[in-house]
C-alpha cells in the first residue's frame, strides 16, 4: 500500500510539458538506444565468434579422420607401389618361388592385409598370395575393381566396401585397390591387373571413432557418390536412411549449411587425395551452436531487464528533480492568492534555492 501511495506521487501531475517528463523521456530514450545498440553489437560480435568457434572445431574434427585415412591410405598405396615393382621385376612370375615368398612376407607384416592376386586382362589367374582356389562363377570381369582397372590403365583405383568373393573360405568386408600392371611370362612381358583387398575394419575404427555431438557424424563417398564409410551403412543399403549426396559432390573442401527433415546441419568436407573419397562431417546446429543461442538467451532477459531499471531509475532521478519545483510553484501559487502567512519552499537542488 505505501508502495502504490509512492507511486501516486511520483506521477502526480504528470503530463506532456512537465520538467519532470521532460527529464525522463530525454534520458529514457539516450539511455535505451545507447543500451539497444551496444547489446545488439555484443550480440553480433559473440554470436559471430561463438559461430567461428564451432566452425573451427568442427573443421579440426575432420580434419583429424581427414590426416589418419591420409596417412592409411598412402601407406597402403605404399605397399601396393612394392607389390607392384617386384611383380615387374621377377622373371617367369606364375612359377617364381621366390617372389611368392617375399608376396607372403608382405602380406604377414599387416594384419589388415587380406589377399593380393594378378590377373590376365582376360580374367585368368597367375598368381595369388595366400594360395587358395578360386570360386567358381565369380564373374570377374564385371567387378568393380577389374573394371575400374582396365578402364583407367596405370591409375590406381580404390573401390566401395564389399564382400571378398574370389577365393574359397574368404568372405570379408574389404576395399580393393587394383591396378593395370606388366609382369613377365617365359620371358613375354604382359599386362594384368593386381588387385590388393584390404579389411575394412581399419577404415571402420578410423572413421567410427569420431563423434560431433549426440547426432553428428562423419561418413565416406568415393568420387561418384558410392558410400565408402556411413555409421548407418545398414539403413542406407537398406534405404531407410538418405543422404544429400548431390551438393557434397561439388565440394572438394569446405562446408556448407544443409537441412534434412527439418532440421538445420552443418556440413564439412574433406578429401583423401590418394583414393579420391570425401570425408563428410555432419553436425547439428542446434548442438554445435549452443553458445550463439545461449548468448541470444542470456540478451533476450537482461534488455527487458536493462530497460526496466533505466525506466525506474529515469522517472525517480526526474521527480526528485522536479518535486522541490513543484512544492515552489505550489508555494508561490498560495502567495498570489493573497495568503502571506505561507512559507516559501526554498529547500532542494541549488538553482531551486537560487529561485528564492
């Protein structure tokens, strides 16, 4: 009740022409647009460093799967470049004991080494590490690997994980490397393919490892959009799970803003130069870019709250200014009506007391 009665005369006479208005509307206003535009360029400023931040973070996340494929995949081409060399270099290849034990002893030294085998262009077999026999019908010539190989002569090409089904008891998930290469048959040079299967854990544990937030993750295409790596690979063989392939193709580096049933995603991509495949980052704005939105929070409480004190500390500064003014005029009024026993309120700010 006091409180309300303070009110009441706070506002007593308050009206357009009054000092006390006057006073309050000046500084409610300087110090609202001076307190409106400094909280929108905080705003800015940290919402805009908060979205580098994340940026960046993300962008140190891929580039990390991006450096340990890297390394993987050239040390694989490694190995593949001197398989290769001691193919062309070994005299009579299909009878060659001696190469067939330094294949061996390549192949003993990784354990995600599966096979290496060297073909006719026909599709014949001439030497394969470990020795086991072929699987009928495998229909050779119309595999991915032998393809790519002999439609791109001398280019090493690295294939979408599948199952190994050329030898007998070997059914893995590998990736394959093959090639066009020459070797020497009784003393003939010829050309073949050679292909290496590598086991596609590796590449899994390197890429699964990897977590942006509670719903992000990283996924491989080759060069044409084939899903080398997904989290879901199941779903997406499946086709219950989709990927927007088509923007990401035209990325070899960088990111891109993205939405996918509605949801708004951060998109950050990556090449691995040696296999040509794309390391896609997919992160979800509203978890990776909670401090812009919890800076946007914090603001959107503490100006209502900004403003509010400046409304009440304007409108009391102005009617302590003011009231001293008013008990004068209130004073002088009574003397103008002819009763001189008043006494002249002179109390207040010092030019008040000037007045008198």
């Amino acid at each position: 009740m006091k409180l309300w009665r303070w009110f009441k005369r706070l506002f007593q006479g308050f009206h357009v022409r009054n000092i006390q208005v006057l006073i309050s509307l000046s500084s409610i206003t300087v110090t609202v647009l001076a307190v409106v535009l400094v909280t929108t360029l905080l705003y800015n400023r940290f919402s805009k460093a908060a979205e580098e931040n994340a940026y960046l973070s993300l962008e140190q996340i891929i580039e990390q799967v991006h450096s340990n494929l890297e390394l993987y995949v050239s040390g694989m081409q490694d190995i593949f470049d001197l398989v290769e060399l001691k193919i062309s270099v070994a005299p009579n290849l299909p009878t060659n004991d001696q190469l067939g034990e330094q294949l061996q002893t390549v192949l003993s030294t990784r354990e995600d080494l599966v096979s290496m085998a060297l073909f006719t262009e026909d599709g014949k077999l001439v030497r394969n590490v470990p020795r086991l026999p072929m699987r009928q019908n495998t229909r050779l010539q119309e595999q991915l690997w032998f393809e790519s190989a002999v439609q791109n002569p001398g280019k090493l090409q690295f294939t979408p994980p599948h199952i190994q089904n050329l030898f007998k008891w070997q059914y893995r998930w590998v990736v394959s490397m093959s090639k066009t290469v020459n070797y020497r048959d009784q003393g003939e040079l010829k050309q073949g393919v050679l292909v290496i299967d590598i086991n596609f854990r590796t590449i899994d544990e390197l890429s699964g490892r990897i977590s942006l937030g509670k719903k992000g993750y990283v996924y491989i295409i080759d060069a044409v959009g084939n899903i080398v790596y997904h989290p879901q690979q199941q779903l997406i063989y499946a086709g219950l799970k989709y990927e927007n392939l088509e923007p990401v193709l035209n990325y070899s580096y960088g990111r891109f803003a993205d939405e996918l049933e509605g949801e708004p995603r951060i998109i950050t991509i990556q090449t691995v130069k040696p296999a040509g495949w794309k390391i896609v980052g997919v992160a979800y704005a509203d978890e990776f870019l909670t401090t812009k939105r919890e800076v946007g929070d914090f603001l959107s409480w503490f100006l209502p709250l900004a403003i509010a004190i400046i409304l009440f500390v304007s409108i009391y500064v102005s009617a302590r200014i003011s009231q001293p003014i008013r008990k004068l005029e209130r004073s002088v009024q009574m003397v103008e009506r002819g009763d001189f026993g008043t006494n002249v309120y002179v109390s207040g700010a010092y030019e008040v007391e000037q007045v008198v």
